[in-house]
C-alpha cells in the first residue's frame, strides 16, 4: 500500500489523542468505536492489525501527524508504548537506540541538555559502548544521565550494592539506586566511609554525608549485632 493510501486510509478509521489511535467506528468484534487500536505484542511495543497486515502503531501515528514514512520510528525516553508525537524521532537502522539527556559540566565534548545514544556518550567519554550500557542498565538510567553516572565503579559494587538515596544533592536523582563508590564520589568522601555510615540502613541520605564535630565518627542506628555486643559489654563490666 503506498504512503498516502496508507495515510488516508488511517485517517478514516482512527482519531489521535495522547499518543493513542482510536477507532471511529466498530471495526471489528473487538475493535469497537471509542477504544484505542491494538494490542501490546512480546517485543513491548503496539500492533494494529488492518486488512489482514499487522503496523506499528508508533509508525502509524507518526505518519498521521507528520505524513511520511520513515522505515525506523524510535521513543525518545525509551518506552516503546509512549507513542506520543512529541516522544518519537525519525532514525535510521544504524542509529536506532534509545537516547538519553546530559544533565552535567564536566566533560567538554557533552553539552547540557543536548540528547546522545550510548554510542555517541561512549565515544565522548572514551568508555566502551558495552561498558555504558551495563552501567546504564544497572543504575535504572532511563533517560537523564549526569557526571557522576561516567565514573567507573568496581563490578563487585555496581551489581550487588546498590541503594536508594534520598536527598537534594545536584548530582544525584532522589530515588534513584547509587553504590557506595558513586555516593562517595558525589559527595568527596571514601566509599568505604559511605559504608560505615549506612551500616542498618537501606536508604542513603543527605544527613549521612556530614560529618559530626567530633571527627570521622558518624552517628548510625545500631545493628541488630552491635546491640547485642553493648549488652555483653553491661554485663561483664555489672
């Protein structure tokens, strides 16, 4: 079917609204009018089914509003079932990847607020493209990545130690998961220090990071093991 037979034909059968194509009229059993065409496949993304052909929603609706149709339609904030118009962009097979916002001033080949795909970041930062989207992957970056998301973090922490921070911090994303080594490099203390002082806690706060007057020691709640040592200790010296 060509391009424009396509178009109008989508036209005549559908309204578009919020990232969604909606039917005009009962299509079918289960195409009724007033409900939105399609249904979720494996791959995550929506097919809409017409005369026997099954289309990308995504494609339809960028070929409904923009009037081409382009052979890759990719998402903006990687969510292939956010279709709205605003979140789609035009690619070619090659480039086609999610990409993500720099939110960051410390590497001069990125600019802030400009949009990369993780082969344009690997490459900025000299970091293998496998390397930065393990990284990505294991920090739930989705779409927003900052200075602190760069730096190397040792294997053994970045996959089996991550926690929740909480806090105003202009590094970081309060609910975001950090390791110990991107929590101690935000803040410009050891990583091993981080770990002391989230010892019986599971979420990283702003508090934790400032020192008390009386040096490195940090007020902690205690553990379930250092309770029991301070009653040991009662009883020996009672």
């Amino acid at each position: 079917m060509e391009r424009q037979e396509l178009r109008k034909l989508i036209k005549e059968r559908f309204n578009y609204s919020e990232g969604k194509l909606i039917w005009k009229y009962n299509y079918s059993r289960e195409a009724k009018k007033g409900t939105q065409a399609g249904n979720v496949v494996m791959e995550g993304y929506r097919n809409i089914k017409m005369d026997g052909k099954n289309y990308r929603a995504h494609r339809l609706i960028w070929l409904y509003i923009r009037g081409d149709y382009p052979s890759t339609v990719s998402h903006i904030n990687g969510n292939s079932l956010d279709n709205r118009i605003e979140n789609l962009y035009k690619a070619n097979q090659s480039s086609n990847a999610r990409v993500f916002t720099y939110q960051g001033k410390e590497h001069s080949n990125l600019k802030f607020g400009k949009k990369y795909t993780l082969y344009d970041i690997s490459h900025a930062v000299e970091i293998g493209q496998s390397t930065m989207s393990s990284r990505f992957r294991h920090r739930n970056i989705t779409h927003i990545f900052r200075d602190c998301d760069l730096y190397p973090v040792k294997a053994k922490v970045s996959r089996c130690k991550l926690f929740p921070y909480e806090g105003n911090h202009p590094d970081l994303i309060s609910g975001q998961s950090y390791s110990y080594v991107q929590l101690g490099v935000a803040f410009g203390i050891h990583d091993k220090l981080i770990r002391d002082r989230m010892r019986g806690s599971r979420v990283f706060t702003d508090a934790m990071a400032v020192k008390t007057p009386g040096g490195d020691q940090f007020m902690r709640c205690e553990t379930r093991s250092a309770k029991m040592m301070d009653q040991w200790m009662r009883r020996r010296i009672v």
